[in-house]
C-alpha cells in the first residue's frame, strides 16, 4: 500500500519544533534554521510520509491468514461431523400422499365442504346482485347458477393462468393463431367464466356485523373459507 503525503505548512513546522525535545535535536540547531529559512514563506509546504493507521494491522491479519491451513473432510481423518439432533415436530406431510394425483391433492385442499361453499355463496351473492339491479344486462339475462362441476373447471382454469401469461385475461380466448390456447375456449365460454368471476364470493352478506361490534371480524368475507382450508392443510 502506497504511503499518503500530508502536506505542513510553514505555521505548523514551527510549531513542531518548538514541542520537540532539545536532546533529540541538540546537534541540529543549525539544520533546523536552513529549514525555516527555506520555508519562510507561510505558502511554503512540506511533504511527509505517514503510514496508515491500519497499515500493521494488515500485515499482522495477512501472517494469520497464511498460518492456516485448510483441509477436506477427507484429508483429516480426526473430523467429525456434528450434527444437531432435530427435537419438534416432524416436518413434512403427515398424511400418506405417495401415490397421490395431482388431482387427488386439490380435493384433499379443496373438499367437499369447501366447493359446496363456494357454490353456494357465489350463487347467493349473483342472486342478489342481479336483483337489485334496475335493468339487466345481455350479460345478467342469461345467468344461471353455478355448480360443483362448473366451479373446478373455472379453479382449474384459474391455475392454468399462473402457468400461461397473457397481457388479459381475454387473451386466453384469442383465436388469433399466434397465440391461442384452445383448452380455455374448449372448458368454458370466455362469457361465462367472466361471469363467475364477477361473482365469486365467499360469504353470506346478511351476517355481516357493524364496524364497531366488538365481535367485528376484518376477515368476515373469507373467515369460514380460510379455516376450512387452515384446517386442511393440517392435515397433510
């Protein structure tokens, strides 16, 4: 490492020799005056090497480094390897799903109980929506309710989308043959699975309480299907 130059000016020569000891520089009155005569101009400046503080500490850190040599497990007979004995609980599945489907999995996830909530609430929700409207549209005319069947074709196609990005969701029923993909148009109208997702819901509305009910929960509209899916997690 290159040492720094610290520049003194004529003020602070002075001033160190005036500290210094008269033993030290007992013979060197006369060297002392040539070098305040040469630098009598205040301008005037001198350079001088100063090692780093951390110079020796390098140094010292490289010598260690250098003592130590490293060896594979292999090469030192003597090394054991500790490992730490896991005491919770057993990690991973705790159900028996070696010879599982993919499909079997998403109805150990998505039971019976919770389809049948989906349907029912999705169902009630578009009820109510579409009656309380003033005038229906083309769209609405046509609505019928949904069932168990219809709902895993439309969770299906739902998963599909994280696998096949599109700039919209209309995209995946393009029939432009750069980029179509026939499944979505094969499992469900564009039309009617946009209208499932308008009203996909998942509670009753009526047994929603007031803000300020102490009972007041923030997650109301998807409580009773997140702990039936809570609890079916568990049970993997």
């Amino acid at each position: 490492m290159a040492p720094r130059k610290k520049n003194l000016t004529q003020k602070e020569i002075e001033k160190l020799m005036a500290e210094s000891d008269d033993e030290n520089y007992a013979d060197s009155d006369s060297e002392c005056d040539e070098l305040i005569d040469i630098y009598a101009d205040d301008d005037a400046c001198v350079e001088v090497d100063e090692e780093p503080a951390d110079f020796n500490d390098e140094i010292q850190d490289t010598e260690e480094e250098e003592k130590i040599q490293w060896k594979t497990a292999e090469e030192n007979k003597n090394f054991k390897l500790k490992i730490l004995k896991f005491e919770g609980p057993t990690p991973g599945p705790i159900a028996n799903i070696k010879d599982f489907t993919e499909l079997d999995l998403f109805h150990q996830i998505f039971d019976d109980n919770i389809m049948k909530t989906l349907v029912v609430e999705r169902n009630r929700y578009a009820e109510e929506t579409i009656n309380n409207r003033k005038s229906a549209t083309p769209t609405t005319k046509n609505w019928k309710p949904v069932d168990e069947k219809e709902l895993l074709q439309f969770l299906g196609l739902v998963l599909l989308m994280g696998h096949i990005e599109k700039d919209e969701i209309s995209d995946y029923w393009s029939t432009d043959e750069l980029t179509e993909t026939p499944i979505f148009s094969k499992t469900m109208p564009r039309d009617r699975f946009l209208l499932i997702l308008r009203y996909l819901h998942f509670s009753d509305n009526s047994k929603k309480l007031k803000n300020d009910d102490p009972q007041f929960d923030r997650l109301w509209k998807t409580r009773e299907v997140f702990e039936m899916l809570n609890s079916n997690f568990k049970k993997l």
